[in-house]
C-alpha cells in the first residue's frame, strides 16, 4: 500500500511539469491561431491581397520562433511572456490595419 501511494506521488510529480508547461503557452498559442484566421478570412473577403497576406503570415511566423525560443528550456520566463504578447499586439494591429485599407485584393 505505501509502496503504491509512493508511486502514484512519483508519477504525479514528473507529470506535473509537463501540464504546467502545457498550460503557459496556451493563451499564446490560442491567439496566434485566431490571428491566423483572421488572415485568412481577410484572403477569402478579398480585404488582403496576396503579397499584403505573405506579409502578414511571415509576421505570424516571427512570433512563433520566439515562442518556440522561448520554450527551448521547458518554461517561459515572465519577460518572454511579455516579450511574445508585446510581439502578438504589434501583429494584431498589423492585421486590422491591412485588412481596413483600401486596398482589395484583384
């Protein structure tokens, strides 16, 4: 019986870190994907051409290395937390400004 408590706490605290990692990227990863939906709706409503959304894909891109840096360890500092959020605003904006011009894609 002890022998099986002991295990259980063994197992329970090597699974531990692998949900705390889970769980610090997962605001981050679930913004990254509604920004890349709104770039693909903006192809498909004709609001961004294609150069304007290589563009804007290419910027998706750069957060997502610093996101994978950021990871390289197993946990995310506060600072880079702050650093990829900052990174996602600049990206956010990007997209609104792009997707509200006059231009249309042909």
């Amino acid at each position: 019986m002890f022998k099986a408590i002991i295990t259980v706490a063994v197992v329970a605290a090597l699974a531990l870190p692998g949900v705390v990692l889970a769980q610090s990227t997962k605001r981050i990863d679930k913004r990254q994907d509604y920004q890349d939906q709104r770039i693909e709706k903006g192809v498909a409503t004709g609001q961004l051409n294609q150069k304007e959304a290589a563009r804007l894909e290419k910027g998706q891109q750069h957060v997502q290395k610093l996101e994978d840096k950021a990871m390289q360890d197993g946990k995310m500092t506060t600072k880079e937390k702050v650093r990829i959020e900052h990174a996602q605003d600049v990206q956010s904006k990007r997209i609104a400004r792009q997707r509200h011009d006059k231009q249309k894609a042909k």
